[in-house]
C-alpha cells in the first residue's frame, strides 16, 4: 500500500489522468490523452495481487474471482481514484483513474452554459452520452452540483461506484452504491420511489430492465438523469429503443 500510495501522489504531481499497473510489465501512465511508459517502476505479480487482497473487501473479492473484474472508488491520501481491477493474459491489472478533489462546475470543464438549465427542470429525463473516458460522469456531477447550489431538492444517487462525494448545500442528497448499499440497480430503482426523490442519479444504463424502470421514474414525475454508451442523441435513442 505504501508503494501504491507513492504512485498515486506522483500521478498528482504531475497531472497524470489515469495510472495502469499489471504485473512484470512498466507503469503506463495517461496524460492529455497519451500513453506514457514508465520503466523504471516495475511491479512484479506477487506485488499486483497483494496489492489486490489489499483494497478489495471479501464481497469484491469474490466478484473478482468470480466475473473476473470488479469496479471500486477509493480514497488515497486525500485523492479520490476509481479502481477497475480484471484479469488479463499477464495476470491482475489495474487500471486507475483520478479523480478531482472537488466536484467541477459546468463553468469549470468549460461545458456549455445551456447545462446549467437543467437544474431547473423538474421532471424527465436527462442523458448524458459518450464514449468510455469521454467525461460522463464528470458532466454528471457538475449538473448534480448545479442543483445543489440552486434548488432545494431531495437528491439520490445510485451508482457504480461512487466517484464524486457530494455535500448537500441547498439540496439533500444522499448517494447508494451497488454492492455496498443495494444489491441490484433494479432493486435501487424500485426503492428510490419510495425514498420521495425530486432527482435521480442512474450510474449507467446498460439492462433492458434498468432502463425499462429508469424510463418508469422519468414518467412519474421525477427528473432523472442518467448515462449511456452512445456517440450521440440519436444513437442513444436507438440504444434504448433496441434494448427492448
């Protein structure tokens, strides 16, 4: 844990996005978008999988063992990281990513200002789109943010896994993870009707089913917002169309 600790500070140090660690094999670091090696820091395999026994809990553990990956967030020092850890050819790898300390604004990431509306609409449904590493979730949590600062709203957040901790200003939010706080995004999505939300937060919409409820809470007069894997609107439409 030491060693990892060391790595995640130098990562912050010098503004590295994502770190890769896999067993005999350098340390792969992103920044701006390109890959960098780094061959002076090696792990050897005994050192990836104790690192592994290390932060996943039992329950992550099992997972791991049996879907041969498991996502988690965690805290270093401070920094907020996403972990994704998963079985390759050379063994356990790790892929991280850092995350800011604090959630950004829609000013901050430079998205345009018409986002910040949507902390006035009070019910349907908002998604968010992109590629893998495109900024889903970063988008998402600056619009949460917005309608703290603005609106007093009962907020509920299911995700996988919790990236952004919020601190409720002018809005309550409260934050579930799966595994940890719901077993299933379905059942997640049966409870928060019960739990008097104005505002729901779904992680990621990738079931029929998942999205089949989420489309529910939308139609119910909740505004709900959500991502999904599409290159844009009209192929997130035909995405959730297809599902079913």
């Amino acid at each position: 844990m030491n060693k990892f600790s060391k790595v995640i500070e130098a990562a912050v140090r010098d503004e590295y996005s994502d770190v890769h660690i896999t067993g005999g094999h350098p340390m792969v670091f992103r920044k701006n978008g390109q890959v960098h090696f780094d061959k002076n820091g090696r792990w050897n395999h005994g050192d990836v999988d104790g690192l592994v026994k290390k932060i996943l809990t039992p329950r992550q553990l099992h997972m791991l063992k049996h879907r041969l990956s498991v996502d988690l967030a965690m805290s270093i020092h401070q920094v907020r990281i996403r972990v994704n850890v998963f079985s390759t050819t050379r063994g356990l790898s790790l892929a991280i990513r850092l995350l800011p300390g604090t959630v950004p604004s829609v000013e901050k990431l430079n998205l345009h200002p018409s986002l910040q509306q949507i902390a006035e609409v009070k019910a349907g449904l908002v998604l968010v789109c992109g590629a893998t590493g495109s900024g889903k979730s970063t988008t998402i949590a600056a619009i949460i943010d917005e309608i703290n600062r603005v609106r007093a709203a009962h907020i509920v957040t299911l995700e996988d896994p919790i990236e952004y901790r919020f601190t409720s200003k002018k809005s309550f939010i409260e934050q579930r993870e799966l595994g940890t706080h719901m077993p299933t995004f379905e059942q997640g999505l049966l409870d928060v009707l019960r739990e008097a939300p104005d505002v729901i937060v779904v992680g990621e919409l990738r079931e029929p089913q998942v999205m089949r409820l989420t489309l529910n809470a939308a139609e119910s007069g909740h505004l709900v917002i959500a991502s999904i894997h599409a290159s844009n609107a009209e192929d997130a439409l035909y995405r959730l169309c297809n599902s079913f």
